[in-house]
C-alpha cells in the first residue's frame, strides 16, 4: 500500500515521527505542508494510505497544518492517520479537532489517531528539555513510534483520545493563538550578535522572514513555531528578556539541510 506522509515542524520533532513511522510502513512519501502554503484549491493525494504529523500549538493544531486540512480530499484513500507530537498534553484535542475538520470537509475522519510526548519548544514560555531528560524524552518517543507504525501497518481502526482537561484547555486558549499567530512575530528581535548568515529565513515553514540589509525581517505570516529563535546558529534571535539564555533546541535526528529542503519541495 503506498502511502504519503504530510508534515508541518519547526524544530524536527513532527519530521522526525513522520521519518520513523515512513522508514516502517516503506513505499512511503515524506511531504512538508509548507510546501502547499501559496498553493490554491483542493489537495488529492495520489496514495491509498495518508498520515499527518504535526505538533500540538495550544490543545489544538498549527494554523497551517488546520488550514492545510481544510483543503485535503480523503475520497481516494483507504486509511487516513494523524501522529501529533507535543510537549505538555493537548494531543487528544488537536486529534479531536483534526478528525472534525476532515469529516466536514470530505465526509470521512481519521481511522486512527495517536500523540506523542516528544521534547517541548514553546521558548517562549519555558526551556527546552536537555542531556538526560531529552534523550530519555526521544528514546520513550521512538518507541512509541515504532509500535504505531505497526498498528497503522496492519490497518487497524483506533478510537481517537479523549481528554476533557485538553479539551477545556483548547476551549480557553487556542482561539486566542489562532486569532494573534501571525502577527506574535512583532515580540522578535535579532541582537548584535547576527552575523547575516539568513539560516532563519531558510528555515521558516511560513516563508516569513526576509534578511533586508543583512539581517532578518519578519513580515507578520507567523506560525509560532519558534523555528528561528531556536536554530539560529549564533542564538541571536530573542522574543523578550524571557528567551535569552533559555536552553535551544533541535530534534538530532533532523539536520538542518532536511529543515531547509521543504522550502525547495513543490506540491
């Protein structure tokens, strides 16, 4: 059964699920949602099975990746699934909120429906896990992957989770984050420290940074997804007092030129 896999990541963790559960279902299709984010009309995968792996933004999903669900059309596949990876909680919701967006939009929701704890990225508002509580993070993740891998290899029907604390949670917050998202870049700056090597426009999934005489503008498509704060490679990119000197973060198994190769993919 050939399948196709859809992601959204801004630090490698949703990329690195969506690589584990490719590398054991084969025959398996590895697509970025950023590369459908000027695109126009309806999505139609040329696959029987179609999985979608995206992080948790809030108990609920990224604007893009929501957005990129509103224009999928499931009618020629057999099995539909999504892994969501977070940090703190809210999978259950963000699945929840995905299978409606589906049913809505072609009639049919998720076969089958997992979350993953991976290590958290929200700099914003806490440091990310490092050394032994990272790597513990990643190990108790890839084996949580693999045996999903094989529940969605043998086709099996999984009843989404259902958290009413995760629930409440989207309920109080994701409105908000989907109403300011785009424009929470105006909290960005870029210090002395920049040495104009434009990695962080390389990198954005939203396609939102433009380096204007050397250094890197943000134009307001934001994602949220702290991609640029977190990999800048002289950690000159802040968002407040709050982010400076807070652990940064990138899934190891991810490179930074497979970061960047999603802006050159076509959809």
């Amino acid at each position: 059964m050939r399948t196709v896999i859809y992601y959204f990541t801004g630090t490698g963790n949703s990329l690195a699920a969506a690589k584990k559960v490719a590398a054991s279902l084969g025959d398996t299709e590895i697509v970025p949602i950023a590369a459908f984010r000027d695109a126009t009309g309806e999505i139609s995968p040329d696959a029987e099975r179609v999985g979608i792996v995206c992080p948790v933004y809030f108990s609920g999903l990224p604007a893009m990746a929501a957005s990129f669900a509103e224009r999928l059309d499931l009618t020629g596949a057999d099995y539909a699934f999504s892994v969501v990876t977070h940090g703190g909680g809210g999978g259950s919701a963000a699945l929840r909120q995905l299978d409606g967006i589906l049913k809505e939009k072609a009639g049919r929701g998720l076969d089958a429906g997992f979350a993953v704890s991976m290590p958290g990225n929200y700099i914003l508002m806490y440091e990310s896990p490092a050394g032994e509580k990272r790597d513990g993070l990643l190990a108790a993740a890839d084996a949580d992957l693999e045996a999903i891998a094989g529940r969605i290899g043998q086709g099996e029907r999984v009843n989404l989770p259902n958290s009413p604390v995760a629930r409440l949670v989207k309920a109080l917050m994701y409105p908000r984050f989907r109403s300011r998202v785009h424009g929470e870049d105006r909290k960005f700056t870029v210090s002395e420290r920049c040495t104009s090597c434009g990695t962080c426009a390389r990198l954005c999934p939203a396609g939102n940074i433009e380096m204007v005489g050397g250094r890197p503008v943000w134009n307001h498509r934001c994602e949220l997804c702290c991609g640029c704060i977190h990999l800048c490679p002289v950690e000159a990119i802040q968002a407040g007092k709050a982010t400076e000197g807070r652990q940064r973060y990138r899934n190891p198994s991810v490179g930074i030129a497979e970061l960047e190769r999603r802006q050159e993919d076509e959809p």
